[in-house]
C-alpha cells in the first residue's frame, strides 16, 4: 500500500521533520483500512435529504478588513509557519 519513501516524499512537500519515517507506514495502513472499512458501508440505499435555496436568500459577500495580522495572533506562529501539535502513537 504505502511505502516508507512515500511517507518520506510526502513530508518533504509538507515541509515536516520526520526522524523515523517507517513509523509512520503502520499508522497510514490503519487509516487507508479505516476508509476501506467506510467505503464498504453500503450507504447508497440511504436518502440524504437537502433543503433548497434560491441563491436570492444567501446574503452578499461583504469585505470586511481586519485591521491586524491576524496570524501573529495565533499562539505557535514563527516566521511564515504555523507550528501543528505532534502526532501521536
């Protein structure tokens, strides 16, 4: 399925420090499982009932400036990046 220089090549995009990639491959085999798992669901006989609007009821899109960076408002903020929790095992 996924192999550990996938995992490495998609960090590198990501621009995320990874020490050890091959324990990452177990945790990505588990979600691509988990998503086997609901795609074998078999909700197609469920109805999904949506509720209709006419696009004369939505309101306007409206600009509204803010008047500070808002992203050096946020707590981990270093330079460009914003800095993610770890993942945990």
């Amino acid at each position: 399925m996924v192999t550990e220089e996938e995992i490495e090549h998609v960090s590198k995009l990501m621009k995320i420090s990874i020490d050890d990639h091959r324990e990452y491959v177990d945790k990505v085999h588990a979600m691509i499982n988990y998503f086997d798992i609901l795609d074998s669901a078999g909700v197609e006989s469920e109805e999904i009932s949506t509720q209709e609007m006419s696009i004369s009821n939505l309101r306007d899109d409206e600009y509204i400036p803010f008047p500070e960076k808002l992203i050096e408002k946020l707590n981990h903020y270093k330079g460009t990046y914003v800095r993610a929790p770890k993942m945990s095992s």
